[in-house]
C-alpha cells in the first residue's frame, strides 16, 4: 500500500465538502477521480498533496514516498533550452557516467597493478549495472520522446524556455514532472488544450508509468483507456468503483436501482407499520395499546434509509431549429488560408450537408479553429469561396468565451436579435442552473464551467439551423458533457464541430474531418470508425515500406505491386462512394423526399451504390490479407 485516507473531513464556511473519506491507494494502480464542479476533488488533491489540511481524519504514507502534483509545477531555468530543462532529472545518471569514466581512466593507469585494477574492476561493474538498471541508457531518448509527444519540434527543443508562450512553458514543466516519476502522481483535468495526438502519447505514457496515478478528469475515453478504479465524490461522500469509467456508469446504475428499490420497500413497510399501529391504538384496547406501543419502539429504532440522489440538478439542454435549412448547408470551394508565409489550408474543398454532424480534430495551431471561424464569417481574409445555403442560420461558439455585458442576467436579457421578457430569461438561466443568487453575478468571477453553460444557453436561445462549436465540452463537468451530448444528437439541424474529447466525437458525430498529413482527410464515419480506417492504412502503409526495402524485379514482385495498386484504387473508390452515400442519404432524409419523381431511382442508385460498397470493401480485405 503506497498511501491510505482515514476518515478525512473538510468544509468551508458552513459548507462540508468531504465528509468522512476513506480509502487506500496501491503501488502502480491508476484512479480516476469524478464528480460535479465543485464536488472537492481538488480539494482532496491538495490535501494529498500537503497544500491543504483536513479539518479531521489523516493521510498516511511512509516518509520515503514521494507526491507530485500537476498545480505543483517544477521549476524551469528560461536561460535554458527545453531539451537541457529536462536534462537535469537525470543529473544522478549524468553524475554517474562521470564516475565510471573516472573509473575507466583509473583501471587504465593501474595495468600493472592487477589487485588494485581487479578491485577497480569490481567497482565498475556495480556502476554500470546500476546505471542500466537506471536507464542510463535511454533518458536522452525518453527526452525526446516526451518533447516530440508534447508536439514540440527538433528546432523548438533547442530553444531557450523563455522565448515559449505560457501554456508551451507549462507543457515543459509537465513534461519534467512525469519524467521525476514520484511514487503518486496527481493529475487534475491533464488532458485539457492538448490535441488528440498529446492525449494518446500521454495515455500510453501513463499506461506504462511504473507509479500509481490519480486522476481528475471528465476525459471519458481516457478514463476508460487507462484506469482501474473510479472514485466518486458526490454529496461530500465517496463512493469506490472498480473498473474503467464504463464500468462505473454500469454499476452506478445497478447501484442506484437497488438503494432506490431498498428506500421504496422500506418506506412501504415503514407506511404498513404505521397503518398497524394506528389500527390497534383505534382499538383502544389494553392489550391492543401494548401492541402498538411495542411496535412503535420497534418502528423508531429503524435506521432511515435517505432518498437515493437520483433526480440531480442537470443543464435543461435542447436545440431547436426555428427554421429548416436547404439541402447544402455550407459549402466550400479551393478554401486556402495563410498566416504570413505558413499555409495552413490549402486548396480545401467540402460540403456540409443537412442535419449532417460533422467533427473535427487534429494537433494544436495546425487551423481547425480558423476553419470554424471561416465558415462562421468571423475571419474574411482567405482565398476560395464558403457558400452558406438556403434558409441557413448559424450560431458559432469560440473556444475561448467573449461576453458583452457586466452580469449573467445582463448576458442573457441584451443579447443582439432577441427580445426577452425578465421573466424568460430568468427561466432560461434557471434551465442552465443559474438561480436567484446566481443571475447577478459579474461574469468576470464565473469559474470555467459556468462561463462554458452561460455560453452554450446563448447558442441555445438562437434558434439556428447551423451550430459550430470549438471545443464545446472544455470546463463542463461530466454530467453536463453527457448532457450536451444528448442535446445535440437529439438537434435537427447540422453542426459542426472540433473537439479532442473522443469519446464525445464517438457518440455525437457521424463524420469526421482530420487535419492530417499537411491535409484535410473525410473519413464518414465517428471516431472509432477513423482509428479502424487508419489501422488498416499504417498496415498498408508498413507493407508498402518493407516491399520498397526488397530487391526488384521478379514476377512475384510485379504480381505485389499490382495487387498494392489496386488497393490504393479501391481506398479511393470507397471513399467516393461512401461520400456518395452520405449525401444520398442527406437527401432521402428530406421531408418531401418521396414527393420527388426521382424518388424511386435515388432509392435504386443508394442500394447499388451499397452493394458496391460492400463488394469494394470484401475485395479490399482479400487483398490486404494477401499482402499481409
């Protein structure tokens, strides 16, 4: 066991935060730590960590243990390149090479004195071995591993430090964090601002880490990817799961049906009881009177069970279409875009179709963010055309939050094209839990998560036919993600969006595009069907490399490359037709579609068109195999 809680108590004010927490935390195991905004999580965190105390109970750990926190971050030198900041972790094997160089010269000064050069002999090999064991090997590698895992480039890893933004220097401070490997690493909300490519290479590290880890986060495919344990703080209580976050949504649920179904059965007998004893006590018999007196005590010593908290407070989420859109929603036609001479679009051509939900992703600063801003009409400066369709309304939501007046009520009751009463928008905020307290606060003291819900209530009120989000679930917490989730793949409309969160993309879009390879990529599918498509392309991709590596030319060899190129024939032809059958099947989606006189021969052409692809993808796998 690396640490135990006992009975931890903490409140603020009048406010209990934790209450009576207790559990045990075990070498190498990874946690998730969930709950609402403001549940205590972090508060635990820093109580963990020693930057905080208990107000009752304590923390045990052996001395020799060593906590690291992500708020606690390690001192970077802004002389210094990031490469050589990190370099200094591993100072003790840096110290160690110099002894056994030590030790070489001095076995070479010593040859003809072969006990003394024996015993220097014996000294070595202790070094050594200690310095494998170590990876003394390895740690220039690791450095750079991590760095290019964090996105930063041969060039940068020279650079000094203080040349970086902020948020790069944090990433290095992070970095040399996980590169000390203390014994408990606590990681509150990690993966926020990092591209999905950082978040995989973070995942695999941590997967790996020899340490336990703690983790605050409402990642879902994080969660479910690395732990084993899910620790719940709700009501100040904690609650223990075992498994990964999918787990805990099934056991929660089995969880809260059985307290549930406990509370109804004890309140019926409680109510059967009850009816008993006022029964004989109508009586007004003597021995009737003892009875219900006896059941009374009975009655009272009964141990209460609470209604189980299973009607919590959600954000009331609903988009709505004031009015149906045309077919083409957007389209794009040669769209480059610039920032001096970096190209960061180029020639980028697509069409958003109707109730289409379209998510996009790729790694930070590469132009997902000025692509929604393009085709939101907020940035002009490109070449190529962004058409909006007919009868199309759009709302956009920026990643990071403007608002125009000084309080929440303000934000909500003034905003442009709308005319609410008081009485609306007080009910609208109440719908997004801002309550009589809540409504004049300054915006400017709003936490993230209330900053994120005040901006989707105004995407809401809109009305539009069009929603464009940038990273819609950043600072919600879990049960406001899951219920923006539902929200939009209940909404009629089209949206579109980018987002790092997975699982988020996996449940909500149902195509995707991927800033990828200095290019744009369609794939028509959610996430996972992406990973699968890209799986089967590295295999390709490796076989194609070890064929370029062999001799040439038998007539195996011609028979190889053919077969290669009728795989790279049939990857195009079957992502033509599935973006044939994607925007076939837009149409059928239409209300009047069987109204149309080409009905019947849409409908003949989306049937042939599957079966081709059906018979594409069979050839696909067939060949594969047999390059494989």
């Amino acid at each position: 066991m690396l640490l135990a809680a006992s009975n931890i108590c903490k409140s603020i004010g009048q406010n209990v935060i934790l209450n009576n927490i207790s559990f045990n935390i075990n070498n190498s195991e990874k946690i998730g730590i969930i709950g609402r905004n403001g549940a205590g999580k972090t508060t635990l965190f820093n109580i963990i960590s020693g930057e905080d105390t208990a107000d009752s109970g304590s923390i045990i750990k052996p001395e020799s243990v060593r906590i690291g926190m992500l708020s606690q971050m390690p001192y970077l030198d802004l002389s210094k390149n990031a490469y050589d900041n990190l370099l200094c972790v591993f100072n003790y094997l840096i110290d160690l090479e110099k002894e056994i160089s030590h030790i070489q010269i001095q076995i070479s000064d010593c040859s003809d004195n072969k006990e003394k050069q024996d015993k220097l002999f014996d000294k070595y090999s202790k070094y050594i071995e200690k310095y494998e064991t170590n990876g003394g090997y390895s740690y220039p590698s690791l450095i750079k591993g991590a760095l290019n895992g964090f996105g930063f480039s041969s060039d940068e890893q020279q650079r000094p430090v203080g040349t970086f933004s902020g948020g790069q220097q944090n990433k290095i401070a992070f970095i040399k964090l996980l590169l000390l490997k203390p014994d408990l690493l606590l990681l509150d909300e990690p993966t926020n601002y990092f591209d999905i490519q950082t978040i995989i290479w973070l995942e695999n590290y941590l997967k790996s880490y020899t340490g336990a880890v703690m983790i605050i986060s409402h990642d879902r495919y994080f969660l479910d990817s690395l732990c084993g344990r899910i620790f719940e703080i709700q009501n100040s209580k904690l609650t223990i799961f075992n498994g990964n976050y999918t787990d805990y949504i099934n056991l929660k649920r089995i969880k809260e049906e059985e307290e549930y179904n406990k509370f109804i059965q004890q309140k019926k007998e409680i109510t059967r009881q009850e009816q008993i004893i006022a029964q004989y006590r109508q009586y007004n018999k003597e021995k009737s009177v003892k009875q219900a007196d006896s059941r009374q005590k009975k009655l009272d010593k009964i141990s209460r069970l609470e209604k189980p908290d299973i009607d919590r407070h959600f954000i009331d989420l609903s988009f709505k279409c004031n009015l149906p859109s045309g077919k083409n929603v957007t389209e794009i036609r040669g769209l480059s875009k610039s920032f001096d001479s970096v190209k960061i679009i180029n020639n980028f051509s697509h069409i958003f179709y109707k109730k289409q939900k379209t998510g996009i992703f790729g790694a930070n600063g590469i132009g997902k963010s000025t692509l929604l801003k393009i085709i939101s009409g907020a940035d002009d400066d490109y070449s190529g055309q962004v058409i909006l369709g007919h009868n199309v309304k759009l709302a956009y939501s920026e990643q990071y939050f403007s608002f125009m007046y000084k309080t929440v009520l303000e934000e909500i009751l003034y905003m442009d094209n709308q005319s609410l009463s008081m009485k609306q928008a007080r009910d609208y905020l109440a719908l997004f839990l801002f309550f009589e307290n809540d409504i004049s606060k300054e915006i400017s003291s709003l936490s993230g998560g209330e900053k994120s819900r005040l901006n989707l209530l105004k995407v809401m009120i809109q009305g539009a036919n069009l929603i464009i989000l940038d990273e819609p679930s950043n600072h919600l917490d879990i049960a406001s993600v899951e219920a923006l989730e539902d929200a939009l793949i209940n909404y009629d409309g089209t949206l579109i969006m980018v987002s790092h969160d997975r699982y988020f993309l996996n449940k909500v879009c149902d195509n995707i595009l991927v800033f990828e390879d200095n290019t744009i990529k369609y794939y028509a599918g959610n996430y996972d069907y992406y990973l699968s498509r890209k799986e089967k392309q590295d295999i390709i991709d490796n076989k194609k490399t070890e064929q370029a590596r062999k001799p040439k030319q038998s007539p195996k060899d011609n028979t190889l490359k053919k077969m290669s190129l009728r795989i790279n024939q049939l990857e195009k032809l079957i992502a033509d037709i599935e973006y044939e059958i994607k925007k076939t099947e837009a149409i059928i989606c239409m209300p009047d579609f069987y109204k149309d006189d080409r009905s019947k021969e849409i409908l003949k052409e989306y049937e042939h068109n599957k079966l081709l692809l059906e018979q594409y993808e069979s050839e696909w796998l067939e060949l594969t195999e047999k390059l494989i």
